[in-house]
C-alpha cells in the first residue's frame, strides 16, 4: 500500500525548509521548529528577541505559495540574521524615518528590510521562484496601485533586481503605475543597481531607499499621511518591535547615521533644511516618538523617562565609584524573561545553570532587582525632598516634547537621591496626581515625572498642610518649580498664604520661578511668606538652576556650564 504524499505543511515538509532556511544562513540553531498558526496576523512573524518565528499557513495558502515555505523560513531568519539585525538599529531607523519623511502612519521600513532581504535570497533559484509566488499571489488590479502605489513601486524594483520581465509580479498594478509614474521602471532599474553599492552603511541605504520610493506614495492632503496608512506588502510588520530602552538610545544620532544623513545631503536625496543639527535632531526625535509609539503609552513613557534621566546626569557631576548611585538595587528572585523586557535584565549565568544551555538560549530568565531598604544604613537619617511641579497648559507634555521644568525635577530628584536623600513628588494642575511614598529610586520618580495633566494652574495647598502635619518635627525640603501663576494661586484665599508661611516657617521651602529676574512684584510676593525663591529667566535655564540649587541643598555636585565653565548660582 502507497504512503500517502506528504502535504505541504507536514512535519517532514516543515523540517525539511527549516533546515534548508538554517542552512542558507549558516545557522546551527538549537530550537525547535516554526509554528505553524493559521491564525496568525500576517503572513509570518519573528520575535527578534526571542527569535521565535510563526507562519500563517492558512494565508500563505491563499495565496497560492504553499511550496514557498522554506523562502519565508529564510526570509524571517533574514530580519534576525541581517536586516535589521537587532531591535535597537530597528529603533533607528524608526526615529530616522522619522526626521525624514512626513508621513504619519505609513512605514517604509518594511518594504526597506524585506527588499534587503529578498535580494540577497535571490542567490538562490529556488527561494526567488518562491518569493515571487508569495507576491504574485497579490491580487493585482489597476485599482489596486491607488491603494499602495510604494508597494507596486517596490515589486517593480524585484522584477529588475531579479532580471523578471516586466510585470511578472505587478500585472495590472504595474502597467497602471508606470501610467501613472513615467519613468518608474528606469528608476527601479537604478535602485536596483545602486542600493547594494551603499553597503555596509544600512542607514545610507535607508535614506537612498527612502528618497526614491516615497516620491511613489501619495500623500493625502486631508489626512496628512498617505492613503488609509495601510501597506499591501504580504510581509508588512513581521518581526517585533523594540524595547524603551532601544527607544531611548535611538533619540541620539551615532557616527554612521550622521555620516549617511551628510552624504544623502551631499548626494542630493536630502534637502539640507530637512535636517537640523544634533541638538535638533534630539528634539525632532523625541517629538516624533509618540507616534512611533502610538498605542503604547508605557513604553513611551518609559522610553522618556530614560531619556530625562540621561539629559539629567549631564547637569551633574558623576558620583565617585565606590558610591552608589541612586537608590539601591539588589538581586532578587528568578522570573521567566518577557521578549518585551531589556535584554539587558537576562541572567545569563543562572538561566545556564538553572535551564541548560539549549534551553536558556530560548526562554532566558530575568533577576529581578528590588530596591535596597538597607538606605538608613548610608546616612543615619537621609534629607528628604518633597517636590510639587506644576504642568499646567503652557508646559509641554514632557512625553512629546523636551519640558525642561520636568527635567529641573528630575535633576533635582537625582541630586537629592544621589546626597543620600529621599523623594517624592507631586504633578499639578487644575488637579493633582501624587507619587507620595518616600522612595530613593531614580527609575521610579523619572517614569512618575512623564505624567501630564495639562489645563488650569491650582497649587493644591491643603496638600500641602497636611504634608506639614504629617511629617511633624522632620520636614522635608520643599521645592516647586513653577511661574507666575503661584502668585496667583498664594493669593486666591488667606488660606493659602497662611499655609505657605507655616510650610516655609516650619522647613526649607524653595521656590524655582520661570520667567523672573528676581525683581518682580510677584515674586516678592512670594518671598514675603518665607518661601525662598530662585528666579529661572528662561524655560531652558531651569536644569542648570536646578542641578545648581541641587548642589547647595544636597551637596551632589553640579556639571560646569559649557558656556562658562563655571556653575550657576540659584
């Protein structure tokens, strides 16, 4: 009796084009086979941290490329092994798209990693015959080239990088984009050429990429993106995304990104007055990161918080190495790793010991770091701070863009973290959110000073009051970091006056004022409660003034200004 013929998707025909995938490579991976899930999204997925990777049988089959398994094994394995590699160079080029292009929801980043990709599986005869499958399986209507004219642009450039006829891929969407487009098929014949010449620097190959294939992408005028944001690319979003901390590093441009942005300006891809300097690019960074990030409101935060953190260590001068810095952390208990966590949180060491290699390789295990409450141990009884920050309306949220009152906060809770103190902090507004338990990690207060309220200023005074009850006969040091909106608030009802004055009487109370010279009617309004206060001229002076009262208060040294050498005085 005959064996019945293997399907396409049968145990042996799936380890069969893993193994030939591995083997194009010259990978040796430990780990067990793909998932097949006809349930998945998309056509096929790898979680670049965990490098686990899931095809959707039940979509490769609508399109007719049931036999193309072992090309989309490779393809997936490609985004691990070459394009983009790893999650962070993905992070860049997200904010470098980012800086560059306007669109709002649409990505060429796929289309970029994919084309990489499938170029270089096309050394192989049978992986191009089976990647073609995967895109003919597109329907291919004239109409269909409106939807996603960057797609079609994209398979036009296939079909001259693999040396197809013309319209073996694009069929009816290409004779309508080359309508539409003269001249398409000569510019895909130069991509085609060009784009492998800019190597090894992925991001000249990006910015080279993306100053050709946007110009196919219409932009809607009425919703400021192209067309409904939606790619027609069979492989659109199939590896993972990265980390915050990914997210953070990406805001500052390394050496290779700035040496592709100066030649793409050289080369004439760019227009110089797209480009701003390093300090710009920080700013069009982080204001772009939001919707990079859209949907994913912790770790944007998160993501921000590291950078506030960062900004912050620069207004400060590095503690010694035999000191910790910040609040403690110690080891704690083993948990299984989350593709979602830092890498940087593995215990490579246990998870070998605990799991074995093989298995540690695939499924990690994370330490777990609590905060150390050894604290009364470095001083016998720590400073404390308590901060109110006010994010009213006229404050930037601090998650879209750089807030430097939220970052004269942040220095001044790491000044005081780092002299050994204790904070906690207070965000206000027409209302109030508090992060009142006394707490001397860094971490913590950073991700609650992301918060925003926006609207109305209303200094929340009963708060206040009962923060003096409360802490008895061991005030904190109080600061707020505000404008001239305080003076209204202190004046509003004799209540307030009086609860400023037994705050200021009863403990150190300071107040950091924006746009003040010191001389203002209002501001000595404020100083006749007993509240000292420090004028901040500007927004952009409130780190440096911070990191500067931080030194008096808490002893933590402020960095030299770079215009002055010297430090300010609050």
């Amino acid at each position: 009796m005959k064996k019945p013929a293997a399907g396409p998707f049968s145990a042996g025909t799936v380890k069969a084009a893993w193994e030939r995938a591995l083997s194009f490579w010259g990978l040796a991976i430990q780990k067990d086979a793909p998932r097949l899930d006809p349930g998945a999204e998309g056509l096929a997925f790898i979680d670049l941290s965990s490098r686990e990777l899931t095809v959707n049988t039940k979509r490769l089959a609508e399109l007719k490329a049931e036999g193309s398994l072992p090309a989309v094994f490779a393809h997936e394995l490609g985004h691990h092994v070459r394009y983009p590699h790893s999650l962070s160079t993905q992070a860049r080029l997200e904010l470098l798209e980012k800086e560059i292009l306007p669109f709002r929801s649409y990505s060429l980043l796929n289309l970029f990693t994919d084309y990489l990709i499938n170029t270089e599986l096309a050394r192989e005869k049978d992986f191009l015959a089976q990647m073609a499958a995967v895109y003919r399986g597109t329907p291919a209507p004239a109409e269909a080239m409106e939807q996603d004219p960057a797609f079609w642009f994209y398979l036009t450039c296939f079909e001259e990088a693999w040396g197809l006829e013309p319209r073996t891929l694009t069929r009816e969407a290409g004779e309508a984009l080359e309508r539409r487009f003269p001249g398409a098929r000569a510019e895909a014949q130069l991509l085609a050429e060009e784009v492998p010449n800019l190597a090894p620097n992925l991001f000249t190959q990006f910015l080279y990429f993306a100053s050709v294939v946007s110009r196919y992408q219409v932009v809607d005028p009425e919703k400021d993106g192209p067309g409904d944001g939606k790619s027609l690319n069979p492989g659109h979003g199939d590896y993972s995304k990265p980390s915050a901390g990914d997210y953070a590093d990406a805001l500052e441009r390394t050496a290779a990104e700035s040496e592709a942005i100066r030649k793409a300006i050289e080369k004439g891809w760019l227009k110089p007055e797209r480009i701003g300097d390093t300090e710009a690019s920080r700013q069009q960074r982080a204001a772009g990161l939001p919707g990079v990030l859209a949907g994913e409101p912790r770790k944007l935060a998160e993501a921000m918080a590291i950078r506030y953190r960062r900004l912050a260590e620069r207004h400060l001068v590095p503690p010694p190495r035999e000191r910790r810095a910040g609040d403690p952390l110690v080891p704690s208990t083993l948990s299984e790793w989350d593709p979602s966590d830092s890498p940087r949180e593995i215990d490579w060491t246990a998870s070998i010991l605990a799991l074995g290699p093989d298995l540690a390789a695939a499924a990690p295990l994370r330490r777990d770091l609590l905060p150390d409450d050894g604290g009364e141990a470095v001083v016998e009884r720590p400073v404390r701070l308590e901060l109110y920050l006010d994010v009213s309306g006229s404050m930037p949220d601090p998650k879209a863009a750089l807030n430097p009152m939220t970052l004269g906060a942040q220095v001044l809770a790491t000044s005081a973290i780092r002299g050994g103190g204790q904070v906690r902090a207070l965000i206000y507004s027409t209302n109030n959110v508090r992060h009142w338990a006394w707490t001397r990690n860094e971490m913590e207060v950073s991700r609650f000073l992301m918060t925003y309220i926006g609207g109305g200023t209303d200094f929340p005074f009963d708060v206040l009051s009962a923060s003096v009850r409360e802490c008895g006969p061991r005030q904190p040091i109080r600061c707020v970091l505000t404008d001239s909106d305080f003076s209204y608030n202190l004046k509003a009802r004799e209540s307030h006056g009086a609860s400023a004055r037994e705050a200021a009487s009863k403990g150190t109370f300071v107040a950091l004022l924006n746009g003040s010279r010191g001389e203002e009617a209002w501001v000595k309004e404020i100083g006749a409660t007993g509240i000292v206060t420090v004028p901040v001229a500007t927004m952009a002076e409130f780190p440096a003034a911070a990191a500067a009262l931080g030194e008096k208060l808490f002893g933590t040294k402020a960095a030299p200004s770079p215009r002055t050498g010297g430090r300010r005085k609050p």
